[in-house]
C-alpha cells in the first residue's frame, strides 16, 4: 500500500507530477490511496493530511496511534514562496 497526498500549491514538485507517479504505481499494480489538497505548500495539508496518514497507518500496519504508539506530533514547516518548482518536462 502507498499513500500519496499533494497539495495543489506545492511550490516545488507541481501536482500533475504527483498525479503521474499516481498512475504509474497504479498501472504497476500498486494499491494507491491518493489525496489531494488546495493547500499546505510541499508538506502535509494541516489537519487533514496528516490525520489521513495516521489512519492510514493504522489501517496498513494494525497500530492504533494513541495506544501503541503514543502521542501523535506534527513537526516540520511548510517550504512556502519558493520559484524553484520542479518541472521535469
């Protein structure tokens, strides 16, 4: 299982590349959960990204965050205002 989750205003990988990796896992047979998000620059959309990935890995590895793992935590800043997105065509 991969989970994908993109923010349409990344400013340094733009979201049609996200979709393209989307879909290239998909066709090699991957099990893709993809979540896209208006917001949240080239991190996690706060708080819908990161508690999809937390019941994401509760789903995939059987854990339940607040028992097994402890007190969940967001670190990290959002890479904002940058010119230097990625384009590989």
């Amino acid at each position: 299982p991969v989970l994908l989750e993109h923010c349409v205003d990344d400013p340094l990988v733009l979201v049609r590349h996200g979709r393209t990796l989307r879909d290239t896992l998909a066709g090699f047979g991957a099990d893709v959960t993809w979540s896209e998000y208006p917001d949240g620059g080239h991190w996690f959309n706060s708080p819908a990204g990161m508690e999809e990935a937390a019941v994401f890995l509760e789903r995939v590895l059987g854990i339940r965050w607040a028992t097994d793992a402890g007190v969940k935590s967001e670190a990290g800043s959002a890479v904002r205002g940058s010119s230097d997105a990625m384009d590989l065509d």
